[in-house]
C-alpha cells in the first residue's frame, strides 16, 4: 500500500489492474474540477489535419464573434430595400443613405448605415429548401455546414445527438485551440431553438462533449436588461473552502505522488494529464475567465453605448471573451423562433415587432460592438459575422413553407437574403452579390451557407476540406465548399 503524506487513512493500492482518469483527477483536483475540463483540455490539442492553403484573408483571424440571428431577419425590411415594386413587395419603412455612395439601408438601421465603411454586406445568401424551409433544419446547416437524413415535411428535427455533425466553433477549437487559460467557445445567451427542439447545432456532435461550447444562458426573460447582471460562472471559481494555495498543494501532492508509483506515472503519461491538469488548473486560478465575465468592470457609458438589453450586452461580453482569449463566441439572438415580440420570426406583426422590437437593439448592438472593436485596434484580428438562417418572402401575406401569415408578415425565404461580415481581413465599405429587384433570387455572386462556413475556417488559416472522422469513423470533411475569397481584401 502506499500512504499519501499528510492524509491519515486515505491509500491507493498499487495492486490495482487499471487507473482510471477519474481516479487520476481524485488524487490530484479539488472536487470541483471534475473529469470534463481536464479531460477536455486534453482533446482539444488533438492533432489537426493537413491546414495547407493561402490566399486573402488567410490565416488572419484570431477569433470570430458570429452573431446568429435566429428567426431569419427580413433582408428587404433592414439591409436590401427595394423600390419601384409591388406594394406588398415593397418594405414599410423608408430607405437611407449609407456611408457607402449608392448603398441604401432601410431607416430601422441607422447607426450600421453610418457604419458600413467598415464592413461586407453579403446580398446574394442564397441555397435551395430541399427540407430546409423550417428553422431547425436551417440552422443546423447554417452552423454545421451539413443537412440530416431525418428532416420532416416540416422542417423539424430530432433533439441534439451525438451523431450530428459538430458546429463551426468546435470544429476551430479542436484544430485551434487557445495559447492560454481561457474558456475556448462560448455560447450565449439562449440557446438555438425552435418550439420544442433546442440546441440543435449547438453541439460538438461526434467530435465529443470535450468540445462543447460553454453555455452561458442567464435566468430572467430574454429582454431583461438586467438579467447579464447576474451571469453566474460558479464553475469558474474555487470552493470557499479551497483556497489557491490549497490547491496548488494538491498539486504538488499529484506530482509526489506520479514519481513514487510505477504505475499511476504510466497512466499519467499515457493520457497525458499533467499538461492539461495543469492548464485545468490554470483557467480556474488565473481568474481570466472570471474577469472576463465581470461586465460591472466596464464604465456605464459603454455599456448604455452597447444598449441595456440583453443583445447588447451580449456583445459587449463577447468583446470582453475574445479580448481574453476565447477563440469562438456564439451569440445567438435571445429571442427564439415562433415566439412572439422580439423574433426575427415575423409571420403577423412585422411593422410593429421590427420598428420597436427587434431592429434598434440589432443596430445598437452590432453597430457599436463594430465600432468599438474598430477603435480598439482588435478588428483585424477579430472575425464578426452576422447571419440567420434564412431571409424573409419578397411579398407580404403569401405562404411559403406551410405557415399562415397575415398581410403584415412575410413568410422563410432561403432562396436569397443578406449577413454581414467584418474583421480579419474582410474588406471594408464593399457589397458582394446583388440580389434581383425583388430581392427574390441573386443576380450575381450567390454565396451558399457552406461557403460562408468555409470562409470562417480559411479566416482562420484552416483548410475547409480539413478531414474529420464522425462517430462511425467516417472521414468528412469540415465543409464541403470553397471560401469565397473575394470577400477578402
């Protein structure tokens, strides 16, 4: 038997056949840490595939802040207004100048329309339904580059899987992950969802749950502004009775423990748990994640700037993540598709829902995180991408996937609609594709979500036709498309 200095009564048998990793973890973390985040840092250095590729943009982003605005936001209502149409074509507010000669916004979108000098408009999002007319369906193409075998007539899918194919940002912490104690992939502050599916997308799928995002879902309705006030990151702290010395203690016991047991050094090395024990315990210490999270640190004027909502603040404590190292944020549109008020989902409503709902607290927000990250000198390096699964039908009151809509409503439309890119050597003050006078279909430069996705991974220097195996050990590639380098200046 062999007796751990300072610890009366407590052995470890040497006799044992097999060390597992929980065991390993027992001897060495306090109780907090748990198995996932040592075994999860660990994963997260497997070895990437061949990343050979170049071009523009390659390689320039050191993190991407994607905004998913879950709901599908109406392109001709906000960003691609149209004139000289049908009246149940044309939008109900009033087109505005941008910084941009030639380039109209609508006037729900005042502060990006001063604004768009420093980013891409993409007019020409476009794919074919084929089962996708429906939200989940559509996100999870969206954000895994991939559709499933089991899409129902209307769209739905089954809860999350193991099988699924993993969203974007895991697949970039796995290949990428961070060079220092930081949470790698945030998710925040509701989940992807539609009525009774959720969090579809929003999983590692079969590259493990070591690769999940951390999820940061706030209690309180979505709107609260308060709500971001009371982000608990429990998880991130030590004990009130395992104080950092202690802990440090118990890892020095760890390491005098490894070099007087053959065995348990064996299982040490095999798993390799000192690395990522110690990086475990790094993020916990450091308090890097924790200070991150402590929004109180920034001056009132600029969180009112990122507006006292729970968007806005979300994106303002995305700028604050990628400043201290997390490599993917996901912020998802708080309001989640077929509810009411602030959704981007505007069957009935729309004028009321879009003027004083959901568009100010969008163009506050994204406009002001734009700009901030502009001024601080973080853009270049700083991928943002503003995206929903799908646009709006060109005429109001029409059905187009099986939904009623009323004559103030428009209906999914995927077959053209607009996201926006910024950062990371993303041309600024340029509008790529032009969609058709209704803003039906692209006239030109129709860009697929995949290559979208695909252009995410080349910002980052990783080939999107990078190898990964799924569950049944399967090669796939991250994404099945091209970037689209003339985004890229």
């Amino acid at each position: 038997m062999l007796i751990i200095p300072g610890q009366p009564g407590k052995e470890v048998c040497e006799s044992r056949s097999q060390i597992s990793r929980r065991d390993l973890l027992r001897v060495g973390g306090s109780s907090m840490m748990g198995m996932g985040l040592g075994s999860m840092l660990q994963l997260q250095e497997a070895a990437a595939n061949n990343n050979e590729g170049g071009g523009p943009g390659w390689a320039k982003a050191k993190s991407v802040i994607l905004i998913f605005l879950q709901g599908g936001p109406s392109h001709i209502d906000l960003w691609d207004p149209k004139e000289n149409v049908p009246d149940n074509v044309k939008s109900v507010f009033n087109p505005i100048s941008t910084k941009l000669p030639g380039v109209q916004f609508t006037e729900l979108l005042p502060n990006l329309a001063q604004n768009n000098d420093k980013f891409t408009m993409i007019r020409s999002m476009s794919y074919t339904p084929k089962g996708l007319f429906n939200h989940t369906a559509a996100i999870y193409q969206m954000l895994t580059g991939y559709t499933t075998d089991k899409v129902s007539p209307s769209g739905q899918l089954e809860p999350p899987s193991p099988k699924d194919f993993p969203n974007f940002g895991s697949n970039i912490i796995r290949l990428q992950p961070p060079n220092v104690s930081m949470l790698p992939f945030v998710m925040l502050p509701r989940p992807l969802q539609e009525s009774n599916v959720v969090g579809k997308a929003g999983t590692a799928g079969f590259l493990g749950r070591a690769f999940d995002p951390y999820y940061l879902y706030p209690p309180g309705d979505d709107m609260d502004m308060n709500k971001m006030d009371k982000i608990s990151v429990d998880d991130l702290k030590l004990r009130p009775d395992v104080y950092t010395s202690r802990l440090q203690r118990r890892a020095s016991l760890r390491d005098t423990i490894n070099k007087g047991m053959p065995q348990l050094n064996k299982a040490v090395e095999d798993y390799k748990l000192d690395k990522y024990y110690s990086r475990a315990l790094d993020l916990v210490i450091s308090g890097r994640a924790r200070d991150a999270f402590a929004l109180d640190q920034e001056s009132d004027a600029m969180r009112d700037k990122y507006g006292r909502n729970t968007f806005g603040q979300s994106l303002l404590l995305a700028r604050r993540l990628v400043e201290a190292g997390t490599r993917v944020v996901e912020v998802v549109w708080p309001k989640v598709a077929n509810s009411n008020n602030h959704s981007w989902d505007v069957h009935t409503g729309l004028t009321n829902r879009l003027k004083n709902q959901s568009a100010p607290m969008f163009d506050q927000g994204l406009a002001s995180l734009i700009s901030d990250l502009y001024d601080r000198g973080t853009l270049d390096e700083t991928l943002v991408v503003a995206v929903g699964e799908f646009g709006r039908s060109p005429q109001r009151g029409v059905s187009t996937s099986g939904n009623s809509n009323s004559d103030d409503g428009r209906d999914h439309w995927p077959y053209c609609y607009t996201s926006l890119m910024a950062g990371a050597g993303v041309k600024r003050g340029y509008v790529h594709g032009e969609s058709d006078k209704t803003g039906s279909s692209p006239r030109k430069d129709p860009v697929h979500p995949r290559e979208l996705l695909a252009t995410i991974y080349h910002s980052f220097g990783i080939n999107p036709e990078t190898i990964v195996y799924n569950h049944l050990n399967q090669p796939r590639e991250l994404v099945k498309a091209q970037a689209v380098t003339k985004l890229m200046g």
